[in-house]
C-alpha cells in the first residue's frame, strides 16, 4: 500500500489483500463490531416489552438481521465502496466526483489546468459523454450548487456529532456490565465516573498519533469478534437451536402488526447495529476495496449475525426481568467469562472510539479545503503514513462534549437516539450522492439510480422518522449540534466566497504594478517576499495598498496562491505551478500551491527549498523556448495563457488558455518538487534544516548556472534569485477585517458580525501556512461586502 498518496491501480496479490483484510479490523470495524454491546439494550428501553411469545425478540432479530444485509452488506460492500475517488471514500469523495463530472462546485480559483492533473480522472469520455438532462438541470441552477454544498455539510455536521457520541455510548456500554458484578448502589456511583476517566485517557493520547498503538488495535477487534462469535455459538446450541427461523421476514411484519406505534419507535434502537458502516466507505483511502470486502463477508458480517442470535437465544429463553434495562449484551454472557468479556469489551469500544475520533479529525480538514470551517492547525502525526492527524482544539472540544453527553443522558437509550440519528442522516446523504454519481459520474440510466435512490432510500427513511420521532429523548442533540456547526460553516464559507469576490473586483493590473516604480520612486530591498493571496492572476489589492504606503519591495517578489483542488490528493511532482508577473528583469513570479481535500500541508522549510528549485528550474526553462528579445507585446500575449512543462524535459510541454471567475494566471510551469526535503522541527533543527535547505538550494543553482546551455540573462536571473534566498525571506500575508455596506440586511450583519468573531478566536492564516513568525508580515486590509 503507498502510504502516502493512496492505494495503487494495480490487484493487490492475494497475500497483500489478506494482509490489509486483518489489519482495517481495527481501524475500519472497530465502532460496527462493539454494536451488539447496546442494540438490544436500545431497543427494549422502553418502548416494547419482551414478552414470553417471543414475537419481540424474533422481530427484532429478523429486522437486525435483513438491516445488516441490505445496508452494510449491499448497499456499501456492493455498491458504493465501487465509487471511489482515486481510491479514497466518504461524502467529500463523492462531492469531488460529482464536481469534476459537473460544473456545480463553490470553490473558487479554479482552472483548466487542474484537470490536467493525474488524479483529475473522469469516468468515461467526458467529450463523447451524451449530457444526460439531470447533469445539464444541476449545471444550470446555482441554488442546485448551493443545496449540494448544503447536503454534503449536514452529513459533515452529523459525523462530527457522531464523533461525540459514538465514543460516549461505546464506552458506556462496555463498562456498564459492572452492573452484574457491584450492588446497584455501587454499580450507579461506578460507571459514570470510570466511563468518564476512560474518555479523557482517551482523548489525552491523540497527540501522540495512532500509529505508536496502532499495531495492537486489529488484535484487539479480532479477538472481540471471535469472542462474541463464540458466544453467540454457545447461546445457540445451549439455548434455543431453532433460533435460525426468526430470520424469516414474516417475523418482521408479525413484529410490527403486534407493537404496532411502539415496535415501529423501537427501530430508532435497531439502526444502531449498523453503526460504523460508513467507516468502510470513509476509510476506503487507507486499504482497498477487495481487503474491505473480504474482511467484512468472512469475518465481520459472519460474526455479528451469530452475536444477535446468540442474545436473542438466550433472552428466548429467559423473561424473568426486573427490569427492561437488562434486556443487553452482557445478561447472556456466562458467569465464568464475564470479567474477561468486560476487559475485551473496553479495550473493543476504545477502539472503535479512536476510529470515529480519528474520522472526525479527517473531516474537519476537508472541510477546510472547501473553505467551509473556520481556520484550526492541523498537526500531522507520522511521518510515513500519510492522513494520520491531530487538531488540538478539535479534540478538547469533543472530549468535553463526549463526558457532558455521558454525565447529562446517563443511560444507554438516550444516548442511542442521538446516536442513530447521526447515523442514519449520514447514510442518507450518502445515499443521496451516489445516486447522482450513478447518473453523472458513471453514466446510467436515469432509472438505475431512481431505483437505487428509492430502494436504499425508503429503508433508511424508514428509520429516520423512527429516531426523529424520538426528538426530546436524545435525538435534539445531534440536531442541536448540526444547526450550530452548520451556522458556523455556512457564515465561514459564504463570507469567505464574498472576499474573494471582493479581491477579484479590486484586483490591480500588471501595467499599474510596473508603472508604480517611476511614479513613487520604489526600492527594491534585498530578499525574497512571498505574497499570500486566493487569486491566481493580477495583484492583490492587499499588496498594492502595501506598496502604496511604503514604496519598498523585495528584490524577488512572488506572489503565491495555495489553493485546493477537487480530488484527494496532488502528487508533489504536479503541485506546484510556477509563472512570471510582468517582464524578466523584474524578477517577478506567480506560484500556485495545489492541494487535494486530503492532502496536508507540507511546513515551511520543505516549501521555500520547494519554491525556490521550482523557480530556478522554470527560468532555466523559461530560456529554452522564450526569445529574450520579445517586444512587450509579446510579453504579454505570452503571460494571457498557461504553460505547462515537464521537470524532465525542455521541449515537451502543453499550453492553455486559462479563466477563472474573470480572468487567470499568466503563463505557469509544472514544477517537480525535491524527494528530500527537511522536516521543520525545535529550535536547533529549524536552523540546521534552514542552512541544509540553503546548502541544497544554491548547489542546485549553482549546478543550472554552470550549465553550458545557460546564457547570460539566464544566469544572472539564477544568481539574483540565489543572492535574494541567502538574505532571507519575508511571508506577507492580508489581516482582513470584514464589514458590511450601509442599508445591509440584518442576515448579512449577523453574518459579518459572526465571521469576525469567529476570525478573531481561531488560529490565523499564519498557523495554517505554518508560517514562521520572526518573518511574518501582515497588511491590514478592509472588506467592505
């Protein structure tokens, strides 16, 4: 597997595939696998009895068992796990897919460059592809753009829920079969206290990345899994054999002809023994689709099926209840193994915590790729396997959300109805988007995806009306919890669309830039400055109100753009793309930092050593098919359009007219970045890399300027670029602040109004660029939207 950029095309052997099958036990099932710890115990809380004709317990068998195979088993396994983007899954993979097949997307800076990119493959011959009437409907209503975003966030929001419920009711449940070894006095003074002990250890180890533990967590699952199999075995045959009938779905109707109102609430309690069967999908990225296959159909499926029919023979068997609550996983485990049974459950359920935890982490950072989450560092926690991250305030916060949620419900039924809410609104949108993938992406029938929508979709409806009936008991939280995450991302994202709308109308040209320096007497100071802006063609106004008030620029000025593209991840050797700003002796650049929605951002030693070698090579480039003595004219027919040249290659290369919302970059070149690059780390390893990575630069330099190909504007542009890198450089970033035109309306204010709060309490764009601060330099700069 490349840990890095994703699974290749290429069939894993059999072996591989038998490999990375044992090892997404731990990191893909861990939550679905610990689901027969509460299901039962959910679905008896209150709502239906378990009576001595054993209709109940049969139908709430019969209904887990066709639940667990028309949605983990043929929905996900059959059919989505097949709509991959580049390997990678969940809902911003299927948002990708359906952006690059259609034009609806939101984001901005987007250029025909970008599809030139590897991984910006489309199914099919876009070009012959007959436009089905769906795509040309989406394409042509903006609201239709906008109520995608909108689906694609309330799944976001509902996952992120799930990653403060899942661990709170996992963990509880694991720890609540004390209540068959203490008194009840001692048992209600137990398990919240060590529930919540067991949540902040959790939540404490993040930092330190699951890949120092990680190793111990598919042991872990695959033991569990064999001990509830074994369990369920012995049920069977001691307890009821014939238990094998209720899987008949006229056990399903007998179930809800009885209970009628009540055994269709019980099924907000039924969904959760499908729990975590959107990891298979999210989690694609880090396996494979025969792996993920395999481990479910041999081993996962298997041995979750025998674990509700080992519970369901024993409760067959037994009513003598005093109360509904015992109605769980632990009542049918023998006396003899129930201590052993309770460790494994805990060490089980914090696993399947850590996936969900992990996932929500990985969302947030996609999230920030669309521009959709206000701005929070991201700390990549090991250095060979690629997506493995940690956001400090991210985590905080869920750990106090997880232990208020476990301290405020206190018991397993409330706790499940927000939990299968979350889960079922995520399918849904999930069901959602891959109809339309089915339609744009893969090119089918229109009826093919109606089919797949109706089918899948009426089950899950089904259940969604069965958890939001359920509203004031449990399930207002995750609906609590979406409308503030969605307040927050909404306000961000349509605030955010506004200031580059704002910086595109307020661009400035190249000609007032070159002009500038006659009528202000500008200086060029020495050094490198690297000026931050989200456009990808002319000069931020930012810039120009800086030079403005102090005439004075370095003596290399690039402008650099770090933009995201829809697709997961950009290889190093295709991200940057490097172009001039103005005439040669100007020694101006533009530099485009493409980045995926799962990519992480490299740190700021690797990216100047990154930059500067792009530059370098693109002017030794520049010179191969440029004549030096091109009118100004030239120059800028030259800088209207963008060209693209191999790193290993003079004369191979492709050029573009390129657009964005008005107009885009000039010419630029694909640039491929150095393997080795220095990592940034404490004080004496910034200055050792700092002084490898100037080492490394003018060898390298040095090495194009003794090139015999090289002429005499080549090498003194290479030597003014290596003299600017050794006097240092400067990160010139825009601190905005945003405020509203008069006559606004009062949403709009409210909107301003929460942006800046929001713009003021959350890391700046320093952090996120991993920006170093003794060479940070910030322009103010005033959004009037």
């Amino acid at each position: 597997m490349d840990l890095e950029f994703g699974r290749s095309p290429q069939r894993d052997s059999w072996k591989t595939t038998m490999l990375l099958a044992y090892q997404s036990l731990g990191v893909v099932y861990g939550d679905l696998s610990i689901s027969p710890l509460y299901v039962f115990k959910s679905t008896f809380a209150e709502d239906i009895q378990h009576s001595d004709t054993n209709e109940e317990i049969f139908g709430v068998l019969s209904f887990v068992f066709w639940t667990l195979t028309l949605i983990p088993l043929i929905k996900y396994v059959s059919i989505v796990l097949r709509a991959d983007d580049n390997g990678e899954g969940g809902t911003f993979a299927l948002y990708s897919l359906i952006c690059r097949h259609a034009n609806v997307s939101l984001l901005p800076n987007r250029q025909i460059a970008d599809e030139e990119l590897s991984t910006y493959k489309l199914e099919g011959n876009p070009e012959t592809a007959d436009k089905t009437r769906v795509k040309v409907w989406l394409e042509k209503h903006k609201n239709l753009h906008t109520a995608l975003l909108v689906m694609v966030l309330i799944g976001t929001c509902m996952v992120i829920g799930d990653g403060v419920l899942t661990p709170a009711i996992s963990v509880f449940s694991a720890v609540s079969g004390l209540e068959f070894s203490l008194s009840k006095n001692h048992h209600e003074y137990a398990v919240i206290p060590i529930t919540c002990v067991i949540l902040a250890f959790l939540f404490a180890l993040q930092h330190f990345g699951t890949h120092r533990v990680g190793f111990i967590f598919a042991p872990i699952v695959l033991a569990w899994l064999l001990c509830i199999s074994a369990l369920g075995l012995y049920n069977i045959i001691y307890w009821n054999p014939h238990v094998y009938q209720a899987l008949n779905p006229y056990y399903m109707f007998k179930f809800l002809k009885k209970t009628r109102k009540y055994g269709w609430m019980s099924l907000g309690g039924i969904l959760l023994c499908m729990t975590g069967s959107e990891a298979m999908f999210a989690d694609l990225g880090h396996f494979s689709y025969s792996a993920i296959q395999l481990a479910f159909t041999a081993l996962v499926y298997p041995a979750l099926i025998l674990a509700y029919m080992g519970q369901a023979a024993y409760l067959s068997k037994h009513h003598d209840f005093y109360s509904n609550s015992q109605v769980g996983f632990y009542i049918a485990v023998p006396d003899k193994v129930r201590w052993p049974v309770l460790v494994l459950a805990i060490l089980a359920s914090v696993v399947g915590s850590q996936a969900i935890i992990s996932g929500t982490f990985s969302i947030i950072n996609q999230s920030q790729s669309l521009s959709c989450f206000p701005r929070v560092k991201v700390v990549h926690t090991s250095e060979k396997i690629h997506g493995q991250i940690y956001i400090p305030e991210i985590n905080w916060l869920l750990m106090i959300l997880c232990i208020a949620v476990t301290v405020g419900f206190r018991d397993t039924k409330h706790m499940g109805n927000a939990s299968g809410l979350a889960v079922i609104t995520v399918m849904l949108v999930t069901t959602f988007l891959t109809s339309l993938v089915i339609m744009v992406c893969w090119h089918k029938p229109p009826l093919v995806a109606l089919g797949f929508l109706l089918f899948f979709g009426s089950v899950e409806a089904l259940y969604f009306s069965a958890s939001l009936i359920k509203f004031l008991e449990g399930a207002w939280l995750p609906i609590l919890l979406a409308l503030i995450l969605m307040a927050v991302m909404l306000v961000w994202h349509f605030t955010t669309i506004k200031k580059y709308e704002f910086d595109l109308q307020n661009k400035v040209t190249l000609e007032w830039l070159l002009a500038l320096g006659d009528k202000l007497g500008m200086v060029r100071v020495p050094g490198i400055g690297l000026v931050y802006t989200d456009l990808t063609s002319g000069v931020p106004a930012n810039f120009s109100r800086f030079v403005t008030n102090l005439p004075a620029f370095h003596n290399v000025l690039v402008f650099v753009c770090v933009k995201s593209v829809p697709v997961p991840y950009v290889f190093p050797k295709e991200r940057y793309l490097v172009g001039r700003v103005g005439p040669p002796g100007h020694r101006s650049y533009r530099c485009i930092v493409r980045y995926g929605y799962r990519d992480v951002h490299q740190d700021v030693d690797s990216f100047e050593t990154e930059l500067i070698e792009s530059l370098a090579r693109f002017i030794k480039l520049d010179a191969s098919y440029r004549c030096s003595e091109a009118s100004e004219q030239q120059l800028e027919e030259w800088e209207s359009g963008l060209t693209v040249i191999g790193s290993n290659t003079l004369g191979d290369h492709a050029s573009y007219d390129l657009q964005d919302s008005v107009q885009h970059s000039a010419a630029s070149v694909e640039m491929m970045p150095p393997a080795d690059s220095s990592p940034r780390g404490g004080t004496g390893s910034e200055l050792a890399a700092h002084a490898s990575s100037a080492k490394q630069v003018r060898f390298f330099i040095d090495s194009l300027v003794a090139s015999p190909q090289a002429d005499k504007h080549v090498t003194e542009e290479l030597e003014a670029l290596s003299a600017a890198r050794e006097a240092g450089t400067a990160f010139i970033l825009g601190h905005s602040h945003v405020q509203c035109k008069p006559g606004s309306s009062v949403v709009k204010k409210l909107t301003v109004v929460g942006y800046n709060f929001l713009r003021r309490n959350c890391r700046g764009p320093d952090v996120v660029l991993r920006v170093p601060p003794a060479s940070l330099l910030e322009v103010g700069m005033v959004y009037v939207l």
